[in-house]
C-alpha cells in the first residue's frame, strides 16, 4: 500500500495515491504515492523509462491512471481532460517542444491566455468594449512574462526561426502565462550548454520565490509559484535546486527525501546515481 495521504491543511497540495497505469501489460507506473506541497521545489528523477514523463502526464490530464487517486487541492482530478487541469492552475513545459512553430513569441504566451477569456465570439469578432479591454489585460501579463524572462528582442519573431534553447525558454512563459498554482517542468535544460542551463535555472529559483514589486500587476511574477515539480538529468541541478527529490526506476518509487538523503541513499546509487555520487 501507498503512503497515506496528507491534508491540504498540511501544506499538501497535490496528493498521488497509489498510482498504477498501464501501456498493453507494460506498467509505466506501479502503485507510486506522492505528495506534492506548497513552497517547494520537488524534484522526480530515475533512469530513462522510469515513469517520470507518464506521472507528470496524469497529473495534468493526458493520461488516465488505470488504479489510484490525484487529489488537487482535495478534489479528485484523476480523470480531468489538459484543457480543465489548465484553468485549475496546473500548467507545464514538455520534454519536447510543443510550441506552434508558425506564431511568434508573443503569439505562442498569447495563446495560452485563452483558457481565461470570457468574451463570446462575437464580441471578441467586434473587438469592442469589453473584448478590447479584457485583451489589452492579457497581453500585460504576457508582457511581464517576456520581460522577466528576458525574450523581449524576439518577441516578434517567429517560434521556428529560433534556437534550442530560446524555443524552452518561450514555453516556459507560455506555462507562465498560465498563471499556475503548480508548475509541471518536464526536463527544461534538455539539450542546453552550461550557460543556458544557469539561465533557467535561475529563472525557475525567481520563480519560485517571486519579484514583488517588480511586476505589481502580474501575480504569477509578483507572487511566484509556490509549487514547483522538476523533472531533470542533470544531477547538480537537482541538489542544487530541489528541496525534496522522489526517485522513481521501473515505474516504482523507490526512494523519497532530501537530497542529502537522496545522494547517500545506497538503493538509488544502484540504480541510478552511480558510485561517484558518493563522493
């Protein structure tokens, strides 16, 4: 049996419970419990294969557990469609780039606003009144996500013209924008040289902690995200980020706590961080 579930009380704001899916008799999960909490950074890690991806997809609805519960905020979520996860504040950036290649930067932030536009489609056709006034507050936020993450000189470019590691670092505003309460980042420093990796990784420390005043009208800036859940590689990132890691090899939890315990902990040696780690 899985670990018990924590109230919301507790700081508890998403709980896993006894997670198990399926692909034709393959388990990508087996009975994995997880509580995700507020005001930290959660870090998953494991081997290729390991089921990291396939949790990250139930908890934002493209996936639907064969066995088990995702509680959000103590409601059951576990059979939500992405587009509903989205407007109850769970939002994530992709392994593989998922932008729309022909938009530019703005387009690709502005696209994600959509999940909060109340104008009906004639009024938004009509761009008048309140249509007009209701786009003009989105598009300050997408702003402030641009300036924050320092891609204003290709706001207006296309997504397709540009390189690698700008591309992850527009589909992290476009999570951003957004405006979660929980953000899901499936391996944002893939593929980047050292410098890139220095850049989002101090974005996703801003992030969490918040600029204040520096973006008074954008709460997602102002306030932070309080919630963080990591899916990376690149072990030095995880320690040096993660206030909690969860390490999955086969489908299985097999390990859970701080990194500290994480690094000296002999099973997760053995299957995935090596002898080294030890060092």
């Amino acid at each position: 049996m899985g670990q018990p579930i924590t109230s919301v009380a507790n700081g508890v704001k998403v709980s896993l419970r006894n997670l198990t899916l399926s692909f034709g008799g393959i388990n990508a999960l087996k009975d994995v419990s997880v509580d995700i909490r507020e005001n930290e950074i959660l870090a998953i890690i494991g081997p290729n294969g390991a089921g990291k991806t396939c949790l990250l997809n139930c908890l934002n609805g493209f996936y639907k557990p064969q066995k088990g519960e995702i509680l959000f905020e103590g409601k059951n979520i576990s059979r939500i469609r992405p587009d509903k996860a989205a407007k109850l504040g769970l939002a994530r950036t992709f392994q593989n780039i998922e932008l729309f290649s022909g938009l530019t930067t703005l387009e690709n932030a502005m696209a994600a606003r959509h999940v909060f536009m109340k104008q009906n489609l004639l009024t938004g056709a009509l761009y008048f009144g309140p249509a007009h006034n209701e786009e003009i507050r989105h598009r300050r936020v997408v702003e402030d996500i641009i300036d924050f993450l320092e891609i204003e000189p290709v706001r207006n470019k296309t997504v397709a013209s540009l390189p690698y590691g700008m591309r992850k670092r527009i589909e992290l505003a476009r999570a951003l924008a957004l405006e979660p309460k929980v953000l899901l980042l499936d391996e944002p420093m893939a593929g980047m040289n050292t410098e890139e990796k220095e850049d989002i990784a101090r974005f996703i420390v801003d992030i969490f902690e918040g600029q204040g005043e520096s973006y008074p009208d954008t709460p997602v800036l102002r306030d932070g995200v309080r919630t963080i859940v990591l899916i990376e590689h690149d072990m030095g990132v995880v320690m040096d980020l993660a206030d909690r890691i969860v390490v999955l090899d086969f489908g299985r939890k097999i390990a859970e706590g701080t990194p500290e315990e994480i690094k000296n902990n002999t099973q997760v040696i053995s299957a995935y961080l090596g002898e080294s780690s030890k060092r």
